[in-house]
C-alpha cells in the first residue's frame, strides 16, 4: 500500500496491511478502526468484498468514507462514498485498488491504475510509481504534505520482524515522495547490513563482509554503515583498504573512534591495541568479528 495526502501524518491514519491476510485504506472522513477490523474479518476467512460489505453496514457515516481492500486471494472491494469531496473516485485493476478524494482532476484514480500496471521492479516500486502518475495528473487540489509505504509478505511466518518488508512514513515535507524514495533506499541499504551482521554471526567473514560493503555503496555518505564496512574489513586484515573508509568517518563523527575501541570488550573486533590505534591515527601505549550491535 502507497499513499500521498496533503494531510500530516498520513501512514497512521489509512495504512494497514498484515501478510497472509491483506491489506486495507480507509481514506476521507477516517476511521481507522476499518483498518483492524477489516484485517480481523479477512483473517477469519472472509473475502475482502463480505469483509467491506460488513463494515459499511454497520457504519452510519458510510456515506463520507473511502475505504479499499485486497484480501489473500487478491480480490478486491472498494467503497467512494458520495459525500466524499470531488474529485473523488476508485478505479480497479488486476488484484489492485486505486482511490482519491479531493483530486485537482478525476482521472487521477485510472492514472494510478495504469502506473502502477506499467511499472516494473518490487512491488514498493509500483507502488510509488502510481503515487507518481497521480501527481503526473494534478494530485491533490491542496497541494502534498505526507506519505506512507507499506508492504508485507504474501504469507505471514509469525515473526512480524520478517513479515514486514517495508514500512514507512513521512509526516511532514515538502517533497513526501521524494523523501519517501530516499528512505526506501536507506532502509534496503540497512537491511543488506542486517544480512551482514547475520552471516558474521555464523562465522561467515567473507559473505558479511561482501553485505557490509554493498550497504556501504548504497548510501556512501552515511557514517553508520560506512562505520561498519570499514570494521569489517580491518578485522579480516584489509588494513590499508580499511583506514581511509574509517578516517573519513571519525573526522565527521569522532564518537565512533571511540566506539571502536570498546569493540574488542564486546567480542566484535580483534583485541589489537596496535590495529586499533593506527586506524585512529593514534600511538598504541584476539577474536573474529560478529555482527554490529542493532541499538
């Protein structure tokens, strides 16, 4: 799911999505409880046109409500009441909803659709390129304020660590869709890092440091994951490759110069007083890395 409104803090209000079950929008005048009430209805085995069916009846405000759904199977329902504030429309697709309300021009629900079927890539990247046609299409009359991504698994593990694959908002910017393009990219970037902490773990030096490095190319100029990239390839003896990587990083941060020295203590870098000091450029007065601490 994919929204952009001129409206703070979107994500919270209309986003909800679970893996295995679905995925809901309640848009216009909201009520969020169609978000968790709807997942609730689809997750009992309910298909997303009984689960909208059932929610609207029982809503005595149905008539200023927006609100889509896609369940497992990928059926979809979706309800524009006609108090919703024009222009205001859905328009549907193969397994995908498209809706708006106060809309510069109408044809922005079947610009969605046809973005969004014209995209390729990761399901995030449809998504955003639907955001994309409807602002190639006047977006919304008021102008943009937020925006959310959110995706999950098509079959939930139990583990909501796992199943959420990416969620995330931006409340409040100028550019909503542009800041929310940097984060997707920030965020693939942390979790080639995660996969890296995860091999170290497994005594797998090679391939962590290989997930360190491609999260490092990703977004060259964040400290944290270059911080790391830089660890890594000291402890596996890339000294010369490893020093300007880690100079650059305590010149702009020097807190992590420190953060290396208490690295050995905590098990995550050789105890090398030696190694140590001449990666920080200091004088001097032993174990495999693991992987970075997540906090």
């Amino acid at each position: 799911m994919a929204v952009q409104s001129h409206f703070f803090g979107v994500g919270a209000l209309v986003s909800w999505a679970e893996a295995g079950v679905g995925a809901v929008a309640t848009q216009s005048v909201v009520d969020p409880a169609y978000g968790p009430r709807g997942l609730e209805l689809m997750r009992s085995g309910k298909s997303a046109p009984e689960s909208l069916h059932e929610l609207l009846s029982a809503d005595s405000q149905q008539n200023v409500r927006q609100v889509a759904m896609v369940d497992r199977a990928g059926r979809v329902a979706v309800h524009s009441g006609k108090g919703c504030i024009d222009h205001a429309g859905h328009a549907l697709g193969n397994q995908v909803s498209a809706q708006a309300n106060i809309m510069e021009r109408d044809t922005v629900p079947a610009a969605m659709v046809r973005g969004y079927e014209a995209a390729r890539g990761e399901l995030a990247e449809r998504l955003l390129a639907a955001l994309d046609a409807a602002e190639g299409e006047g977006g919304d009359l008021r102008g943009r304020q937020s925006a959310a991504l959110l995706v999950v698994a098509a079959r939930g593990s139990g583990r909501p660590g796992e199943d959420t694959l990416v969620d995330l908002r931006v409340d409040d910017h100028t550019d909503p869709l542009g800041e929310l393009r940097r984060l997707l990219r920030l965020r693939r970037a942390y979790a080639r890092a995660d996969v890296g902490d995860h091999l170290a773990a497994e005594g797998d030096s090679a391939g962590a440091l290989r997930e360190y490095a491609a999260a490092h190319a990703t977004e060259p100029d964040n400290p944290e994951l270059a911080f790391w990239h830089g660890a890594a390839l000291a402890a596996g003896g890339n000294e010369q490759e490893a020093i300007p990587i880690l100079r650059k990083v305590f010149e702009e941060r020097p807190g992590y110069a420190d953060l290396l020295q208490r690295l050995p203590a905590a098990g995550l870098f050789p105890d090398d007083g030696q190694l140590i000091a001449r990666l920080i450029g200091t004088r001097a007065e032993s174990a495999p890395p693991g992987p970075r601490p997540t906090i």
